[in-house]
C-alpha cells in the first residue's frame, strides 16, 4: 500500500509538473493548428468565412488552374528533399568525422561548422543574391576572370539553375546541423568496438564502414526526419530569393509558398483563397505526419537491426 500510495503521489507531482507546458503547447499550437485546418471544409469569400463546403475546395484544389501548381510544387519539394539528404547527409558524415579524429582545435572547428546555422536565413539570401550576382557579384566575376564565360550564369534568374542553386545555399546553411549530431553519434559509439577491430588488423577504412557508419543509425534517424520536415515545409529561403510566386516561372515553388500565395494572396493576384489555401495545409500536414511517423518507425526498426 506505501509503494501505491508513493507512486499515485509521483504520478500526480509529474502531472503538475507537465500541466504547464501541456497546456502552452494545446493553447498555442495544437488549437490554432486544428482550427485553421478546419477553415478547409468552408466557403471564404476574402477573409469571411460562410458556410460547410464539405469536400469542395480539395476538389478546386486539383482542378484547374490549381493542379498543375500543386504538383510542380510537390515536385520540387521531392527533388529538395533528395539533394538536401544525399548531398548534407554525406557531408556531415564526413566532417563530423573529421572533426572526431582531429587530434586538436576541434572545439573550433565545430564552431566554425555549426556557425551558418544560426544566421537569419533572410540575411544568408540576401547575402548569397549579391555573391551570385550576374553583373557585379564575385562568383561571376571569378568565372570572368579565369576566362570560364561558359560558366558564368544567372544562378537565381534561370529556371534550371535557380532551384539547385538554392539547395546549395541551404546546404551552406544546414551542414552544420546533421555535423554536429553526427560527431554526437560518434563521440557516443563505444571504443572498446574500434579497438577489437584494430586487433583484428582492420584499417580505418574498415572500421568506417564496418562499424563506425552502422552505429550511427540513430543520428540518421534524427537527420532524416527532421531533413524530409524541412525539406516538406521550405518556404522562408525560395521566399526570399524567389519571392511568393516561386520564381523565375515558378522554378523555385514550393507546398508552402503556393500554401501562403493561396491564403494570403500574391503580388500578381491580390486575390486569396482561404479554403483552397487549407486544403493545401492539410495535405502538407498529412504528407509531413504520415512520412514523418512511417519513415521514423522503418528507421527504429533499421536500428534493431543494425
């Protein structure tokens, strides 16, 4: 009966405990988030909500003019999502190795790795538009210099240049990020594991691919779902340098810039479409949740086996 008793009490101190941010979390985010994902099944005229449209504005939503939108948009997000993971992934893998067998200064250097992670994204845009510049901007310029004129382009006014270059620049960006949990994941895998294979005569190499990489499957976890999050819900980066519209022609468009063009209008428009808009949203929900707990359990269970 005292263990009960202690344990109800337990229960109850870490209730109250919890209480706080439960409730932050439910007022703040859960509510509004069901709320706006409600605004779908109604009719808007502007801002004004009216009456239970049922199904209709998904039905708009893959209709024209929508459709061809919504899967060049989805399109992109998929490509965003595969250079960003396959392209950062490695790259963090790498460094963060080479950051865990640096024999010193790693504190710098992870500093140094992590420190574009913290700028404002619209200062890191802003500041890549003028080194991307085609007239006055050092890439071309470099280009000029070395007499490479081939090489030279408008990297954000070319629809088949602007996409890719804003994947490296949010590569630029992020790298930092899946760096430092993977040195995390490696500074956490046991010694005892690479010095039975040192015995053994295994070469770094080896142990690399054989040991060090395997073990690293729950940094990879982390990594790739919070990489499909993001890639699925880019928006601030292709607004900044592309604008809402996703230029040039739509080049740069995202699920979430045709979500915000749609709710809030658009410099072309002016108009908005508030039930079109969340129907979007509660696709973008669908697909980020769906993706996001499916992937998270196929990976836990990638783990187990590893």
């Amino acid at each position: 009966m005292a263990k009960q008793g202690l344990k109800r009490q337990q229960n109850r101190f870490a209730a109250i405990l919890l209480l706080p941010g439960l409730l932050t979390v439910l007022i703040f985010t859960s509510i509004p988030a069901l709320t706006t994902l409600s605004y779908a099944f109604f009719h808007w005229k502007g801002f004004s909500r009216g009456g239970f449209a049922g199904l209709e504005n998904f039905h708009r939503l893959f209709a024209f003019p929508f459709k061809d939108q919504l899967f060049m948009a989805f399109r992109h997000n998929i490509l965003v999502f595969v250079g960003i993971y396959v392209i950062q992934t490695s790259l963090g893998i790498l460094l963060a190795y080479a950051l865990f067998k640096a024999p010193r200064g790693q504190r710098f250097f992870r500093t140094v790795a992590f420190f574009p992670v913290i700028f404002s994204l619209v200062i890191v845009g802003y500041m890549w538009q003028s080194i991307l510049n085609p007239f006055y901007g050092p890439v071309n310029w470099f280009f000029h210099h070395i007499h490479w004129e081939f090489a030279a382009q408008t990297w954000l006014g070319n629809t088949s240049t602007a996409l890719p270059t804003l994947v490296f620049i949010n590569l630029w960006r992020w790298v930092g990020f899946p760096t430092i949990i993977f040195l995390a994941g490696f500074n956490a895998i046991s010694t005892d594991y690479v010095e039975a294979a040192r015995i053994d005569g295994a070469s770094e190499g080896k142990i690399f691919r054989k040991i060090l990489l395997p073990l690293l499957a729950p940094s990879m976890t982390i990594v790739t779902i919070l990489t499909f999050i993001g890639a699925f819900e880019w928006f601030d980066l292709p607004y900044v340098l592309g604008g809402s519209s996703g230029g040039p022609a739509g080049s740069t468009d995202t699920l979430a810039l045709m979500f915000y063009r749609l709710s809030f209008g658009s410099v072309d428009s002016g108009a908005n479409e508030i039930g079109i808009g969340s129907a979007l949203g509660v696709i973008i929900f669908a697909v980020v949740g769906i993706g996001a707990t499916y992937g998270s359990k196929f990976l836990r269970a990638r783990e187990v086996e590893a």
